[in-house]
C-alpha cells in the first residue's frame, strides 16, 4: 500500500492540520494526525477532542489504508525535503517509510481504528452560507476582544449568533466589547452558539480572502465549517454569554470622527510612557481639541494634542490604551468616530455609515 505525493501538494494542507494537534498530551495518539488513502485520493484529520479538522488531497495511491502517524515528525520532514521532492509513503505493519530524493524515514504508527474521529451530532442544525473572505473579516474585527484563560470560561470565546436574517459576532473579555453583524441570504429562527477561542483562531488562519462559499451548520452542541476541501468540527463552550444589548450604549451626545491613523500613531506614541501594569491614558476633550496623556510610575509624562472637530462638553476620561490601539489596529476604515456620555461612562468606538460595527470600552480611573 503507498501514497505517491508531491511535497508542495502535501505541506499546505499538512500545516493546517497540524496546527491543531497539542504538543504534549496525555493521549499519545492526539499527537498523531489520522491518514486515510483511498481512490486517488488521501484524508488528513486532525483532533484534540474539542474540535477536528480534516482535509482532502489529491493523488496517486495504490490499495486502501489508514493509519495514524506522528503529526509533527511528517511536517518536519516535509519542510526540511527539498522543493517539488515527490514523497513515497508505504506502509508495512506498525510502521510507514516515507522515502524522498535520497533520504528515507522510518515512522512508528498506531492503530487508526483507535483514532478517536469526532462525527457530526445529528441534532437539528442550522445551515448558514456566508463567503470566506466575509467570515473571515466578521471574525478578525472581534476575535481580539476575546478573553484569554479567563475563569468566566464562557468568555473565552465568541458569540456566534444567526437572529432573522443577522449574523451577529460577539467578542468580550468583561473589559471591552467588539460587535459586528452582516445580512443573511435568509431568515432564521435564533440560534446562538459560543465559539472556543481555538477554534476561531484556527478559522482565521484556513480561511482564503475568496468569495468562495463556507457552509456553517450550527447546532445545539457543535458548529461545522465545510469550505473548500476541509472540514472543521468544533464542539462549543457551554455557558450563557453576557447580553450585549445592555452593554453597548445608546445616545452618546459627545463625539468627534477623525483621521484612524493620526489617532492611532498618537496613541501609539503617548502609550510608550504610560504605566507598564495598567496602561492607562487620559482622553482631554475640549472644543476642537484632543489630549491624550500618559504618566507611569517614574513620573514620567507623554502628550499628544491632535485638531478635531469637536463641539460636546469638556471630558477627562481614563481609559486602557491597549484596548484602543486595538481597535484602530483591527478596523480597516479611514474614519472612525468616538462617542461618550460623560467622564464615567463607557466609550463607543464605531466605522462612520457602518452601522454593523461597535466597539465598546469601559473607562478607568486614572
């Protein structure tokens, strides 16, 4: 039984399954990835039990077969062949032989009927269709909103929720909040899942900036994503997500649109002097002027003024600067508008004519 394959045909679609398997883990077999050859054609898949992903590739393959093999040894010795070097992978018993140009590999292999393949939940599903390259934008204006290793596990991943015909992404870590919704094809009853960390991130890195179509089904207790030639399933966090209608405010009378990269490289700036632990950064508003002023511990100041067109009351508002870098890093309008109510309450960061995106910081006492 052997796989004929080219290196270039192999290493794209062996890099996205890799990424997900862990290094260390107390099942050994999750270190392997599951190869399956069958009619011209080979099925990588890849799981740590929380989400899998498989990929098919075409080739040339004599007899059917499956076996599991350490997934981080075939990519290694994928990236180390030289370029266009055609692979031979034969299998003999508990073993497989990778041989290529002149070097040959000899791997140690486990059982593929113990490879613990996650199926798809036959609970009633949702089929949303949305292009790559929109769920990918969707996902990259919120997913730095999320929380990292949070003890609110639900947090510690998206709100991914089909209402009528929205599509509304919802990222917080309890500190900022990131919105943003897009207009389905068709309407729905409402569904609303939570998203693992990983498995946005892992989404960001597969999907192509293509109109190609990715049909999402959304369940009760796991999401799959079918695009191109992978599929991912992805169980979700169990837990009930913070209502972001009562986050996200309404009827800011204070605000001011201005240039997004003069704000941001201002920020960048005066953020160098501001205190390492906090981060926090004094927003001074008056009449067609903005402050922005950091001091840290050694008594040290930065100050930045920039011109705007600014006509509301007069503000001193704290706020983490990292929050906002982040949000003028990760939209990619020429614009953006800053509102507030008063110097206790949130900031509203939105895209001018957008009304599809919001970006909510709380402020801090500095």
């Amino acid at each position: 039984m052997n796989i004929q394959i080219n290196r270039e045909t192999l290493l794209k679609p062996l890099t996205s399954v890799t990424s997900i398997v862990e290094k260390r883990h107390t099942l050994p077999i999750l270190s392997n990835l599951l190869l399956e050859a069958k009619q011209n054609k080979i099925h990588l898949t890849a799981t740590d039990l929380e989400m899998q992903i498989s990929l098919t590739v075409d080739t040339a393959t004599t007899g059917d077969f499956a076996t599991t093999l350490s997934a981080k040894k075939l990519l290694d010795i994928c990236r180390s062949l030289p370029e266009s070097a055609e692979l031979n992978m034969a299998t003999n018993d508990s073993r497989i032989t990778v041989k290529a140009v002149k070097s040959r590999f000899n791997l140690q292999t486990l059982p593929a009927a113990d490879y613990p393949v996650m199926t798809k939940t036959n609970n009633e599903a949702t089929l949303v269709v949305i292009s790559q390259s929109q769920l990918k934008d969707l996902f990259k204006q919120v997913e730095f909103a999320m929380a990292q290793q949070d003890i609110r596990y639900y947090l510690n991943g998206l709100l991914f929720e089909v209402i009528g015909n929205r599509l509304n992404i919802v990222g917080t870590d309890g500190h900022r909040l990131s919105f943003t919704s897009t207009e389905l094809e068709k309407n729905y009853e409402k569904q609303e899942v939570i998203l693992p960390r990983k498995t946005v991130i892992e989404l960001i890195k597969l999907l192509e900036d293509s109109d190609d179509l990715v049909n999402i089904e959304i369940s009760s207790n796991q999401v799959n994503f079918n695009f191109s030639n992978i599929k991912l399933i992805s169980k979700v966090i169990d837990g009930k997500f913070p209502d972001y209608n009562r986050v996200i405010p309404i009827g800011h009378q204070n605000a001011f649109t201005t240039e997004r990269v003069n704000v941001l490289l201002a920020m960048q700036r005066a953020s160098i002097l501001s205190n390492e632990k906090y981060r926090g950064i004094r927003m001074v508003l008056n009449l067609n002027n903005l402050k922005l002023i950091s001091t840290n511990s050694d008594q040290e100041e930065a100050e930045e003024e920039l011109e705007i067109n600014y006509t509301g009351d007069a503000l001193d508002i704290g706020f983490n600067v990292t929050y906002l870098i982040d949000v003028l890093n990760n939209t990619n309008s020429d614009q953006i508008t800053f509102s507030f109510a008063d110097a206790n309450s949130s900031c509203l960061v939105t895209i001018p004519n957008n009304v599809d995106y919001k970006y909510v910081v709380m402020p801090m006492r500095i």
